[in-house]
C-alpha cells in the first residue's frame, strides 16, 4: 500500500485501502500511509504504540517494538574517521577523582601510566580532602618522583552546622589546608543547594550570608573555588516518555529529585548566580558547564556579565558533541573561560572527549547510552583554543599548580 502510483486517483486509492481504513475511523484520509494510519489533529501526539508515518497519521509497527534498553542500531554511515587516543597537546584534568589511587606508590604509578596514555600531563583531584586526609594524600604524591608534579589536590569545606561559629572555624581549616597544599577549593558536592541542612533544619541556601567569610577568604587566598551546583534540569522534571534521561533516571533512582522533596533547578541555579554575583573577587568555576552545556546561550550570558566566572567540561559531553557549530563558536567565543575536566575516572573515556574536541568527525557514538540517546559530532576547535582549554586556562587562575614546561 505504501508505493501506489501517483497515477491512481483518490477514489482508486480509497478502494485499496477501504478495508483497513473502515477499521481506523479517521485512517487513510489523502492517501496517508496508505491509509492504515489512525488520525490525529494538528499539534496532537500520536497514541502511544503508534508513529507518525506520513503528516498527522499514526501508525503501529507490525512487530512488537523492542524497549529503548534493547534498541541498538548499527549505523550505516560511512564516514572519515579520526580516532584520537592522546590529547594534541598536554591536558590538565581539573575534575580528578582517582578514587583511593592517590594514597599509595602503586596506585599513582597506575594512575600516572593511565595518564601518559591520554597525555594528561597533570590531574587535580576534586575530592574535598581536609586535615589529615589532605596531609596524607600529599605527602603520598610528594614521596612519588614520577608523580609529585603530576597531581594536585583541592580541599574541602565542611558545611555541617553553619551558624554563629562556624565561619572562623572554616576559614582557619581553609588557611591550613592551603598552607599544607591545596591548589583551591572544590568539588563543592551538589549536595551544598540540595540536601545540606542549618542546624534549625533549614536548607543551607547557596547564598547564604553566614558563608560570606569563607568565599572573601578564598579571594584573599587567591585559590579559585570549583563548584557542581544542582543536576542536569531534566533530573527536576517528571520521569515520563518526554523525558531526556528517562534511562539514567531510571536506573538510579537516587538521580531524581521530585518536587515536593527538592528545590526547583532555577532556584538552585538563582541562588548560585547571586552566590556568583556577591562574591566578585572570588574565582568560581562551574562544574559541568554549569548545566547548561544545552542551553550555551544562557552559559554565555552568565559568563559575559560574571567576570570571575570560569567554567568546566566534564560528565556533559553528550550536549556538546550533539551541537557542533553552536558549541565551536562558543568555545572559539569563550576560549579564556573553558577548562577541561573528565569527572568519573574511567581512561578508556576521554578519547572521546579528544575527537569532539580535535576533529570535525560526524555522527559518531558516544560512550553511555543512558547519557544520550543521540551521537556526537566534532568540534574542531583551532589550535589556540586547545592550549587554553586543556591547560591554559588552568594554570592562568590556579597560580599554585606547576606553571613552567607547558607548550606556548
Ligand atoms: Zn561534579
């Protein structure tokens, strides 16, 4: 029924199809999917089971659809392929969390041959270390001669029982920790916005004014603060059919924040802003793009009015690589702001950061299905570009990572 020759005229047509079309009140109306189709007005989705197979005509598939788990279509496309195993130029991973490698010899010694494979020449780790923590891993990386220069450590601010107290105390670890070491302050975890409580009960709000003491410290350090504010917004939303991370929502139900229970993202994304804001002299660098690698125009905004705003690629991959033309021009745009940083420590995963990066490759895949359903293109981003993103912009607002020995 689908190939009927144009030659046939509407009447023919309806003769073909009558039988299916008596079936499906409504179906086959102009000849549309040969009029098996179920109708449906303009501006209505089609009934769930069913496809859009010719304008405002829904269809059901004869075989019964496999589940979005089981799905996987291999492409056809042949197209140029640029496999990049090693960055072009020698990469600072700002979003380290080499999981438990940094307390012994032979765990460095395994994270420094992950790291020559990529050319990553340094990793700063992003775990909140603090006190003893921070002293131990430290000492551990100092003792190592192939590492010594190869790791840097952030610390970690304590936001239990923020009141009356709490500042002095948390600026005197901050000037301890950086006096033991520590290059800056960071990850600040999602849970700062989400979960962390006052000791009245109250959500400690990101712009709190009792945590004003310890962002003016930071300035006065000048060590920058490495924030992961919220998740990405569908993470807010309902987990329905419309829902872009209905797999990852999922399969780990602790990703959900329903709204009865959590702040809404732009809530959270407002009190950040004003944290941002209040705070000038200090440098902030926004985890994940801020979570809105899929919204680069409001990134841009937030970046052309927040001088002291810097902002990383990590875990967000998939939105970059599913807008290559946008994301080239905002990273030519805003190529003193971009810091790479991989986030989850899995070596295997950021060659595909370096294709989207370095090539102009097309529709390729990306590395977990429950991320996106989509592929990614490259980005191609000119050579300038890169020095600063992998490592330029790193070391400019870092001052105590090792500065000499990079690339011009
Ligand atoms: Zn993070």
């Amino acid at each position: 029924m689908r190939s009927v020759p144009a030659v046939l005229g509407l009447s023919a047509l309806l003769i073909l199809s009558g039988t299916a079309a008596s079936q499906q009140p409504g179906g086959g109306r102009g000849g549309r999917g040969g009029g098996r189709g179920t109708a449906i007005q303009p501006g209505e989705s089609c009934p769930a089971g069913t496809t859009e197979i010719r304008p405002r005509s829904c269809m059901a598939p004869e075989s019964p659809a496999p589940s979005i788990v089981d799905y996987r279509p291999h492409s056809t496309l042949i197209a140029p392929v640029h496999l990049v195993k090693t960055a072009k130029y020698p990469a600072i991973d700002y979003h380290g969390h080499p999981q438990g490698l940094l307390g012994t010899s032979e765990g460095l010694a395994s994270l420094g041959a992950a790291l020559d494979s990529l050319n990553v020449r340094l990793m700063v780790s992003a775990d909140n270390m603090s006190g003893e923590r921070l002293r131990t891993t430290l000492a551990a990386i100092r003792a190592s001669d192939k590492m010594k220069d190869r790791v840097r450590v952030l610390a970690g601010i304590n936001f239990q029982n923020v009141g009356p107290g709490w500042a002095e105390k948390a600026v005197a670890q901050l000037e301890s920790d950086v006096a033991a070491g520590a290059v800056g302050v960071g990850e600040i975890p999602k849970s700062f916005g989400l979960t962390v409580k006052k000791p009245d009960g109250s959500r400690l709000k990101l712009d709190d004014p009792e945590l004003d003491p310890i962002w003016d410290a930071c300035a006065r350090l000048g060590i920058p603060v490495f924030i992961h504010t919220a998740d990405p917004q569908e993470f807010f939303k309902p987990i329905d059919n419309t829902n872009e991370r209905w797999l990852e929502l999922s399969l780990f139900g602790d990703r959900r924040y329903p709204q009865d229970r959590f702040p809404s993202f732009e809530q959270l994304m407002t009190e950040r802003d004003n944290l941002f804001r209040k705070h000038p002299k200090t440098t902030f660098v926004a985890a994940h793009m801020g979570w809105h690698a899929n919204d680069l125009g409001r990134l841009g905004k937030m970046l052309d009015e927040m001088p002291n705003l810097y902002t990383e690629v990590g875990a967000v991959l998939y939105d970059i690589g599913r807008q290559p033309r946008v994301a080239h021009d905002f990273f030519v745009k805003y190529q003193d702001r971009i810091l790479f940083g991989k986030d989850s420590f899995q070596p295997e995963e950021y060659p595909y950061y370096w294709r989207v990066f370095e090539t102009n490759d097309d529709y390729f895949d990306y590395y977990r299905n429950y991320h996106a359903f989509w592929k990614l293109y490259g980005i191609d981003l000119p050579d300038a570009v890169l020095k600063k993103v992998y490592f330029g912009n790193a070391l400019k607002i870092t001052k105590a990572l090792p500065q000499t020995g990079w690339p011009r």
